[in-house]
C-alpha cells in the first residue's frame, strides 16, 4: 500500500451519476397522502419516499398541468 496516493490520476473519469444527486428538502404533506405511499410501499417493497420521488419525478417528466377545482 502506498504511503500517498494522487487522487487525480486514480479515477480521472467524472462521475456519470451526479445530475442525478438529490437533495434534502423539508415538506409537509397531508397525513393521509403519507400513510397512502406508504401502504403502497408496503405492497411493492419500494420505500414511501422513493415512491413518492418517483410519482413526483414521472409527473415532472411528462409535464402534468396541476387542475384544481373549489367545490
């Protein structure tokens, strides 16, 4: 083993998956809309907050216009 490695030649290659980082927010969300992925979760193995990135992620992707109707 080497006493001192040069950082900058061991890996030169820039990491392919860091546009895909995430990054830590606070949210408050309806007590129902957690225990709702989180029955999800449950049911597919998936954990609720990935669940919900994805669900989150998917309406991003395809642009889903938000409609909101007061009765």
């Amino acid at each position: 083993m080497l006493e001192e490695y040069d950082i900058k030649n061991l890996n030169p290659r820039k990491n392919p998956y860091a546009k895909k980082l995430k990054k830590q927010i606070t949210i408050n969300l309806d007590n129902r809309v957690i225990e709702y992925f989180k029955e999800q979760a449950q049911a597919t193995g998936i954990p609720y907050q990935t669940l919900i990135n994805l669900y989150l992620a998917d309406c991003a992707e395809h642009k889903k216009k938000l409609t909101l109707s007061w009765s």
